[in-house]
C-alpha cells in the first residue's frame, strides 16, 4: 500500500515541480528564478521519492525471492 502511494505522490511532485518549472522559464519577470528553484526543488522531491520507492520495492521482491527460494530447498 505504501508504495501506491508513493507513486502517486512522486508523479504529483514532478508533475508540479515540470509545471512550475516551465512557468518559471517561459515568463520574464522578478520572480523567474525563484519560480525555477522552487520547480527544480519540487521535481528533486519527486525523484527522490519514486527512487526510493523503487529501490524498497526491489529490495522486498529480492528478499521474496529468496524466501520462496529456501522454502523449496527446505521441502525436498
């Protein structure tokens, strides 16, 4: 269930931090950069948070793996 939501809330970010980001760079006024800091921020949260997601879902279906894997050594 974590991870559902993890990968929800990842594509969120990136997807705000993509739009804030393209805002930022298409418009030319004061707050540009601060528009493009804020977007990258937003987008490094969302990256973040999809690789780690990614690396703990890797990590359980490795170590399911290797369950299921002695669990059948164990019977014969």
């Amino acid at each position: 269930m974590r991870d559902h939501v993890g990968i929800f809330f990842s594509a969120v970010f990136l997807f705000f931090g993509a739009a804030i980001v393209y805002d930022g760079v298409s418009s030319h006024d004061a707050g540009q950069s601060a528009r493009v800091l804020a977007g990258a921020a937003i987008l490094a949260l969302g990256i973040t948070t999809m690789r780690l997601v990614l690396r703990n879902w890797w990590k359980e279906r490795k170590l399911y793996r290797e369950s299921r894997s002695a669990s059948r050594e164990n019977e014969t």
